[in-house]
C-alpha cells in the first residue's frame, strides 16, 4: 500500500467547481483521493492511497495517484508529490507494564 500526496494549483477552476470542492474537502487516505486546499481553493493537497502489487513501486504509485486526481476532471499544475511505502513502516508496540 502507497500512500500518495500531491501538492498543486488548480488552473481555471470556475465557481460551482470551486463550490462542489468546499462541500467535500476531507484529509483522509482514500483510492479515490480527497482534496483539501487553501481558503481561496486556488492551492491544493490531494491524498490517495493506492494498492501495491509485491514488484509495484513509486512510479506506479504515482502515476494511479495522477489518474485518481485526473478522474475528478479539475484542471491543476502539480507543484509536488510525495510518496510513502506503507510496507517500509514499521510499527513500535509499546511494552504493558504490569
């Protein structure tokens, strides 16, 4: 599992995008990808999680993040995009004292 976030601007974006995109700004991982942006909605951060296969790595997680952002049909510049291998994170279980 990727987890894959996009920073950009949007280019163009009219008023009822604008509105629609307030309605259901979220920061959530999700496959399809949620938005959250700047009070004036011209700057963004799109989060998208995205399966992994065992030979699939970061530009495969980055291109279905930009096909994910690109299905939502808002013209955008992307500025920056990050990406992190969920299967590289290790979790620390704290010890119970008991």
């Amino acid at each position: 599992m990727f987890r894959v976030t996009i920073r950009g601007t949007f280019e163009g974006l009219g008023d009822a995008a604008r509105a629609a995109l307030r309605e259901q700004s979220t920061a959530a991982f999700t496959e399809a990808g949620t938005f959250t942006f700047d009070q004036s909605v011209s700057a963004f951060t799109f989060r998208c999680q995205v399966p992994s296969g065992p030979d699939d790595g970061e530009k495969e997680a980055t291109d279905a993040a930009i096909a994910a952002l690109d299905a939502h049909g808002h013209p955008y510049r992307i500025l920056k995009v990050a990406v992190t291998d969920m299967r590289d994170i290790k979790i620390r279980h704290r010890s119970r004292r008991g």
